[in-house]
C-alpha cells in the first residue's frame, strides 16, 4: 500500500471540504444564527490537518487500485467525522455520535433523521446539511478530481471504487474532463429545479436545500411538515419528474450533449426503470383508492412516493405506514431496487437486477440444454465474466449484510419491522422505513452506539460494500 500518496490525496480531500463549507459559513453570517463559530472553528481545524498531509511527498507513485479503494473508504470516513463538528459545536444535536448519524446520512443522500423539529436549526446547518446531499450525490471523490489536478490511471482507481454500479466508465479519455461533465450537468439541472421550486412560490432558502435533497436524491427537508408543509400540487410534479431524472444514468444525459439520441433512449436499464416506475405507480394508486379519496389524489400520492422511493430520496407527502400491505411491500421491493447505475440514486441498482434475472434465465437454459451456449446480455452486448461474477457476490454481500447488520441493532430491543426496515433504509440509503422509522417519524428512537452502526451501513450501501471491507482485510495493509 502506497501510504504516502494515500496521505495526500486524503490532504487533499479534506481542503476541499474546509472549500465546500464556505457557502454554508456565508448563510450563516447572512441569517446571524449562532452557527458561525462552529464552522470556523471546523474549518480552522480541518484546514490544518490537510496541509499538514498534502505537505507529504510522494514522488510521484502511483497507486493501485487496492489504493484507490483504500483512500475512498477512508476519506468518506473522515469527511463524515469532519463535517459532524458543525453540528455538534452549534448545539443542535445533544451528542456527537447523534451529529455524526445526521451528516453521514447526508453525505450517503440516505435523509434519515435523528431530529423531531429540523426547523429549530440555525441556517447555516440546515444549509450544510442539505448541501451534504448534493455534495454525496455524485461523490465526493468525484468533486475532488474536477478541482484538483491528478494522474489519469490515479484517478481511475478513485472513481471505480466511488461511483455506483455494476461498472465504472469514462465519459471522455481524461478522468478530469469526465467529472466537470458530470457536475456540470449536475449543477445545470440543479439550478434549472431551485429556479422551478421559486418560480412555484417555495421561498429561496427552501428551494435550494430541497433542491439539494432532490438532485442528490437524499431527502432532508428544512421542516417537520416536509415535502406536504407545501400543500402544492405543482411542487410536487415538479419534484417527482426531477427525483426520477436524477435517477437516470447521467451517460444519456452525455450521449443527449453528443446528440447520439438512438444510444440514449434505447438503454435497457433506463427502459426497465421507466417501466417499474410506471407500473408501480398505477399499482399502488388503485391499492390506496379508498384511503386517498379519489383517484386524482391516490395517482398524486403514488407518483410522489414511487418517485422518491426507487430513487432512495426519501421525501414524504403521506405517512405511507397506514397504507395497504401491498403497497408497502411494493414500496420495500422498490428500495431495493432502486435507482440507475450511474445516477445519485441508492439501491442494488436496476441495472444489476437486470443482470441477476437474465442470468437466472440463462442458468435454467443451460440446465435444459447443456450444449447451448448461453449469453447474458445488457444493452445488445454480451456481459463480461468479470461483471457478472461481482454482481452476483454483490447480491450474496448484499442480503448476508441485511441480516448481520439488522441482528445487531436488534440489540436495541425494537420491533422487528422497524430493525429490518432502518436497516434496508440506511444501507439502500433511502430514509424513511416502517413502523417506528416511519416517514413521519424519526431514528432517535435508536440509542447512539445503534446509530454508529446504521451510519456504518450507510456508508458500506453508498460505498457498495468492497470499499469498506477492504479497510478490515489485513492484507491490503501490507506492503
């Protein structure tokens, strides 16, 4: 393992964090909340630690992709340390452990809250908080490289080990040009929706932070009330059409740029998503027809909540406890699913379920027929061996990790539901679960050790599970 390196590239990680807290600082000096001490004395600090190890020289060594792994797990890590002393110092959070809950789930864009009233947060917190959404969403590592020069292969290795899904690919032949693509895309469809959420009336401080929830698909309100404080049907179309775009694969908004139209409207796994989004939709709006009161609000509520789960935002207009079973249990089907690969989306992602199905089918072909010669394929091109071998070890991972980390936190003494449920919530990186983590409720229900280890699942789920794991194997420690 290449120490040296990892050090300065974690150095460098963290200035832009001390960076990415200046907005937030800037809105509470504007709103003279109290919280300004906080994030300069954060800032002070951590600006201190990173020069401390950017000052250390590599000589130019490039890392490994063990490397690469290795410092994404770690600087998510500390970022998340980091970020939770602004919180803490500013008095809004009794612990620290409570503060660190609170920022992983917004650097995870999970929205799982341990506050009942987010409202009687100063500005800047609740600025911070948000922005931590936007911040995760399309990855920390991923900012990190648009702002900061690196070699290519070194860069490659850190996006591997960051962005979602059953694959990692470049945009253009240089890492750096590939993320300011992706943010710029990012940004530009972020501002066009804090505009939308003004031009419908939500006032400015709200359409940024909602903003910032929507595009990083997290789900941190400013209110109690969430998404429903509104009462607006507008803002809620609005909100559901940009939840669902976010969770598209941002390479067809590319091929869209490159006007290479017919590659990005026949993507398989964008097809597949519409189509579950659509069918889940009308389900659940015909199943919730008597308690909505008429099918206008059923179709409303549905497409919202559809909207907000498969994509792991996690935004609420409803208290979906008191549906129906079956659309509870659809509601829990789409969180696992989740979102596209490539996208800000959580979840085990649309495109590796779609590789787990056709190789089912395909293992059932090759057992009627020994002979043939069976073909996974996505998008018309047959899968490679490597990929189809890492997403059914991501499957096994994914369900063993459920169940471990759902035995743990029964420790708690909680309900069943509401372990399994918190669990699935905070690993898909989603936010509300049933029972006592409800979409109006909260997880203070959970005593803090409880809550250190949700904030370890959400960062394995926003990880992916192999970057986490690599931090525990002794063998990526030796050199």
């Amino acid at each position: 393992m290449n120490k040296r390196i990892i050090i300065s590239i974690i150095g460098k990680i963290i200035l832009t964090e001390v960076i990415l807290m200046i907005p937030s600082l800037i809105v509470s000096l504007i709103y003279r909340d109290g919280d300004t001490a906080g994030f300069l004395i954060t800032m002070a600090f951590a600006g201190l630690v990173g020069l401390l190890f950017t000052s250390v020289r590599h000589s130019g060594q490039r890392m490994s992709s063990r490397d690469g792994y290795f410092i994404v797990a770690s600087a998510w890590i500390i970022v998340a340390l980091i970020g939770a002393l602004p919180l803490y110092i500013g008095g809004g959070f009794p612990t620290y452990w409570n503060a660190l809950f609170e920022i992983v789930s917004g650097f995870t864009t999970t929205g799982a809250s341990v506050l009942d009233k987010p409202e009687n947060l100063g500005h800047g917190v609740l600025f911070w908080r948000s922005f931590t959404h936007w911040i995760g969403g399309m990855g920390v590592l991923v900012f990190v490289l648009m702002v900061m020069p690196m070699e290519n292969d070194n860069s490659m290795h850190l996006v591997r080990a960051e962005v979602p899904g059953p694959t990692a690919g470049k945009l253009v032949p240089r890492m750096r040009t590939t993320s300011m693509i992706l943010y710029g895309i990012y940004g530009f469809m972020t501002m066009v929706l804090v505009i939308l959420l003004a031009l419908l009336g939500m006032a400015p401080f709200d359409s940024f932070c909602i903003a910032f929830g929507t595009a990083g698909t997290g789900g941190f309100a400013v209110s109690s009330a969430g998404i429903a404080g509104y009462n607006s049907l507008a803002i809620e179309v609005v909100l559901s059409v940009f939840m669902l775009l976010f969770g598209v694969n941002f390479s067809v908004y590319h091929l869209i740029l490159l006007r290479r139209f017919k590659e990005a409207f026949t993507m398989e796994e964008v097809k597949v998503y519409l189509a579950v989004v659509g069918a889940a939709t009308m389900a659940i709006a015909f199943n919730i027809l008597n308690f909505a009161g008429g099918f206008g609000k059923a179709l409303r509520q549905s497409l919202f909540q559809v909207s907000s789960i498969i994509t792991t935002t996690g935004f609420a207009t409803v208290d979906f406890e008191f549906w129906p079973e079956f659309s509870k249990h659809t509601l829990l089907l789409l969180m696992v699913l989740g979102a596209c690969a490539g996208s800000t989306g959580g979840g085990m992602k649309i495109s590796r379920v779609i590789i787990l199905v056709k190789s089912f089918v395909a293992e059932i072909r090759q057992i009627i027929n020994p002979k043939a010669i069976v073909t996974v394929r996505l998008n018309g091109k047959p899968v490679d061996k490597k990929t189809l071998g890492s997403t059914r070890i991501y499957a096994s991972a994914y369900m063993l990790l459920l169940c471990v980390f759902t035995l743990i936190i029964s420790l708690d003494g909680l309900d069943f539901t509401t372990n399994f449920t918190a669990v699935l919530s905070c690993f898909n990186n989603i936010g509300p679960g049933l029972n006592m983590v409800g979409p109006m409720a909260n997880f203070s229900v959970y005593s803090d050790w409880a809550q250190v280890v949700l904030s370890i699942a959400m960062l394995t789920g926003r990880l992916e599970i192999f970057p986490m794991f690599l931090l525990l194997a002794k063998s990526a420690h030796d050199r």
